[in-house]
C-alpha cells in the first residue's frame, strides 16, 4: 500500500474511533424530519436517537432532526420513498425491505447466505461495500444511503411452539422479512410480513405462531417473550442485519462537503457503537428470558447448515441470471472477502478451554 493511501485509510479509523469527535459550530443550520420504520426500542434509543443526537452535538447544535416513528410520515416498510418524495428529509429504515423489487438490498442488509457482523463491518468499511451501497440506492432510487446501526446475529423465532429441526418449521406461520420469506416457504413455513406494531397483537390472538424480528436482547421491549413460551437461536435468517440511513438527494446537494463528512462520521460511530452495545447486552439477554420462565432452544445443526446452504445457493443462483444490474458485482464483492477470510479462526483465535478461576488466597 503506497503511504498517502496508508495515512489517508489511517486517519479514517482513527477519526471514528476518537472521542469525541470534532465540534463543527460554524456553518448553516438544519431542521430535519426523519422517518423511520419502527416505534421504539433499541433501534430507534441506540440507532435513529443515538444518530440525531450525536449530529446536534458534534454539529454545535446546528443540525437539530425531529423523529417520526413508524407510519407517522408515509408507510413505515417504505422509509425510502418517504425520503426520496421529500416528505421527511432523511430516513432510518432495514434496506432488505425493498428486497422484492430488487433483491440485490438483501446483500447489503443481511439473509441466510450472509457473514457475520464483524465481516459484514470489514466488507462495509474496509472492503469498499459502502461505496456500493450508496452507487446502488444513488442510481436505482435516486436517495443517499449509507450504513447507520448493524444487529449481531438476530434471534431465529419467538415461538408459541417448540422449533427444532426443519420438519418442525413445515406449516409454521412466521412473521419474516426479506428474501427469508421466500426461503422458509422452501423449507415447509408459511410466511407472512408486517410492520413492527403489528407484530405483538398478531402473536398474542394466535393470528401468527412465530415471530422474528431482532436480536435477544432487541426483542424483550417488544414483549413477544410475555405471549411465546419458546425462544429459539441462532438467527439463521440473519447472521448478521445492518441498517440504513437513506437522505434525501436535494438535501445533500446543499450541504457543504465539511457537513457531508461529519453525518457520514457520526453514522458511522452510531453503527460501530451499536454493534458493541448489542453484543454486550445479547450475552445477558438469555438469562432474562429464564427468569421469565421461557424455554430456551438451539436449531439442530441440521438446520442451521441447511439454511446457510440455501442462502449461497439462492445468491449464486441470482447473479447468474443477472436479472439485477447490481446483485453480482455485490454478491461476488462478498465472496472475496470470505475467501480473503477463510480460515480466520485459526489466525484469529486461540483455542480455550474452560478454566475455572483460582479462588482468592485465605485471610490470615
């Protein structure tokens, strides 16, 4: 690597990783509206508010963004129409809703062929995925888009029914979301898709018999714990799901280029930030789930292979037919990175064993 590009990749990290970033009083001040896809929790506390506020205050209060949830602006599943028709100005929403008419936004947010989020974070910010992501949402819907929050691997199901194997999903009535709505109906599930608030109605009355959604500790504010006696893992639907902040394009037209660098600092601080604040909290959210009296279940390898398998084969199914002008340059992106990867737990990690820790010496 030549020093220029070495010092400029340098500087990039250090800048996201200092604290706290450089305060930017000067310069125009902003009144945003921000549409989002959800009503609360962890992605709206840790995702869209932790977003606004740290732009308020890295700004000097210049940028100041008022947040819709979801439905209040437009149709919260359509964040980016909202945007792009300029009824808010910029948006917080999963890319992989768009997946239907394209499914190339999946591999930007995550499906079962998917790494995980610590890959998912290298191909995004060290392998040239953001600048993918913001050529594809630029010429396919004419909005900006750059990564803002990113989930470890999610849950797989809050079940009002025990699920182990895959003959366990054949009939199952599943709310899901992305291109796990076509899989799952592959593997016997019958799928269905809704927006956030009407997920937990639909559990209680029956109307679903599973619900996924986020990660373990993502889902106890949804209460889907109170209404489903099973809690199942890991989210073979998901490794990994990274969120997308989407502006409107005249909106960032008229920022300076000083502005434009300090919303995409800020976003990227949010989303490093979140990914840490998530994993901490996932490793105690299982003990809150037995304290509340639900019965805990890992998927049969069977199945978690199974889905995985699926995945990569329904991705390079997709780019070889090239339908989606985007979807095998992205799909093929990834693929180097695992391959620039394999083999990673061997160079990365050193092997453990479990050692309880000497107890401390006796008093005299």
């Amino acid at each position: 690597m030549k020093k220029r590009e070495f010092l400029k990749t340098g500087g990039a990290v250090a800048a996201a990783m200092s604290f706290p970033l450089t305060v930017q009083a000067q310069g125009a001040t902003y009144n945003w509206k921000m549409a989002t896809g959800w009503g609360g929790g962890p992605l709206t506390d840790i995702g869209t508010k932790a977003f606004a506020d740290k732009l308020e205050q890295f700004s000097g209060g210049r940028f100041k963004i008022q947040i819709f949830p979801g439905g209040a602006l437009g149709n919260a599943l359509k964040v980016p129409e909202t945007v792009k028709n300029g009824i808010a100005d910029l948006g917080h929403t999963w890319i992989g809703w768009d997946w239907g008419k394209d499914p190339t936004t999946v591999l930007f947010g995550g499906y079962a062929g998917s790494f995980d989020s610590e890959r998912m974070l290298h191909w995004l910010y060290s392998a040239g995925g953001i600048d993918m992501q913001r050529k594809y949402r630029d010429q396919t819907d004419e909005i900006i888009s750059m990564p803002l929050f990113i989930r470890t691997a999610e849950a797989f199901l809050h079940s009002r029914k025990a699920v182990r194997t895959l003959n366990d999903l054949k009939g199952l009535k599943i709310r899901t979301a992305g291109a796990w709505l076509e899989m799952s109906k592959e593997l016997g599930a019958a799928p269905v898709t809704t927006p956030a608030a009407d997920i937990y109605p639909m559990l209680e009355r029956g109307a679903i018999d599973a619900v996924e959604w986020g990660t373990l500790y993502e889902n106890i504010p949804m209460g889907f714990h109170k209404v489903a006696k099973f809690v199942i893992y890991p989210g073979i639907h998901q490794p990994c799901a990274p969120f997308e902040l989407v502006i409107n394009k005249g909106v960032w037209s008229k920022l300076s280029e000083a502005d434009k660098k300090l919303i995409e600092m800020v976003a990227k601080l949010t989303t490093l930030e979140s990914w840490l604040t998530v994993g901490q909290e996932d490793a105690k959210a299982l003990d809150f789930y037995r304290k509340a009296g639900n019965t805990i279940i890992e998927l049969s390898p069977e199945l978690q292979y199974a889905a995985r398998k699926m995945g990569l084969e329904w991705a390079t199914k997709t780019a070889k037919e090239n339908k989606y002008p985007f979807f095998a340059s992205v799909f093929e992106s990834q693929q180097q990175l695992d391959k620039l990867w394999e083999g990673a737990s061997g160079w990365r990690t050193v092997k453990t064993r479990t050692v309880s820790a000497a107890p401390p010496p006796a008093k005299k």
